[in-house]
C-alpha cells in the first residue's frame, strides 16, 4: 500500500508542470553602440557613436541600426536601393552570468542589387560582410548586442557568394578581430593629431 502511494506521487509530480518564471524583460540598457566607414584596405574605419535608448527592445535596436545601415551604406548620394532589413526574431539564451541573443534577420533585396553591386569582388564582399555583422552584431562592447546572428536573403538561406560567408550562423568572434582592429587605428590616429 505504501509503495502504491509513493508510485502515485511520483507519477503525479512528474506530470505537473514546472512553476511558471516570469520572463525577463528584453531591454538593451545603456549601451555604446557604434556604426562604421567601409574602407577598401582594413573593411571598416571611422568609428562613430550611434544612439540607442536604454529602453530600446533588441529588436527595436536591431531596426535602427538596420535602417542607418541602408540610408549610410547601401545608398549613396540620392541614390537609394530597394535594400531593407526585416528583423524576424531575437532568441535569448538565459545562462548563470547573463543571457546570450541570436537574431534571425533577414535582407531583403527584390531587385538583387546587393548581390549584383554590394557582394562583387572579394574587398567589396568582404567589405560589406563586415559592415553588416558589426552594425548588427556590435562586438566590441561587453557583452555585445548580439552574441550571434543568421542573416537571410529575401526570406531564404543566404546564397553562397565568394568572399562572404553569411551562411548559417555568424558570431562575434568571427568579425571582433576586424572591428578591434578599426577602433585601434581610429585611437592611434587621434593620438597622433593631438601631439
């Protein structure tokens, strides 16, 4: 009788579910986002400080970092592209020190004038593999905007393109070495002008 009462019990408590945890509220907080110069020798240069509210939803940070990416990098002058970033979601990851973000994003080009301009040739492939990641992904600060993210093209797997390796997930790791680097010479070039 008593070994019937305890196989109940186990039986019961292991179809409850698991106490409900209030999720935790998406808010990026202060952060020191930035937005960079393509430069045909290093990829990315210039520096600058991009605003984002402390209140901002990654999502909504991911938006407008999409949309100065568009207006600074894929149009020039009056020229503008039919270019957009669609942001599909942002995965977060809780571990024991802090929670880790994916985002699913997606560019959409009907006209394809990314892949017949922006994408063409290995510095300008490369120069703009970088421009993305680093807006999106903003490596440098700690912990980073994203910890990773998976860029679509026009709502399917980025194609394989030469020199550009957008396919499946990219991680801070890979562009942090490219961005240290633009951050440094921007420091050494304001020490040098100020002596």
């Amino acid at each position: 009788m008593l070994g019937g009462l305890i196989w109940a019990g186990i039986l019961l408590s292991g179809c409850s579910e698991p106490p409900q945890t209030p999720p935790s509220v998406d808010r990026i907080g202060p952060i020191a986002a930035s937005v960079f110069q393509p430069n045909a020798q290093h990829y990315l240069a210039d520096p600058r400080p991009f605003a984002l509210a402390a209140d901002m939803s990654t999502a909504e940070a991911l938006e407008s970092l999409g949309t100065h990416l568009i207006r600074s990098y894929f149009s020039s002058g009056n020229k503008k592209t039919a270019i957009s970033f669609e942001i599909m979601a942002v995965h977060r990851f809780p571990v024991p020190h802090r929670e880790y973000r994916l985002a699913v994003v997606n560019m959409i080009d009907p006209l394809e004038e990314a892949q017949q301009g922006f994408f063409q040739g290995s510095a300008g492939g490369q120069t703009t593999f970088y421009m993305i990641a680093a807006t999106f992904l903003q490596p440098h600060i700690d912990p980073p905007l994203l910890d990773a993210m998976i860029l679509l093209y026009n709502g399917n797997e980025f194609p394989e393109i030469d020199h550009v390796n957008f396919r499946g997930i990219v991680t801070t790791a890979t562009i942090k070495p490219v961005v240290s680097s633009a951050i440094h010479r921007q420091k050494r070039s304001g020490s040098a002008s100020a002596n």
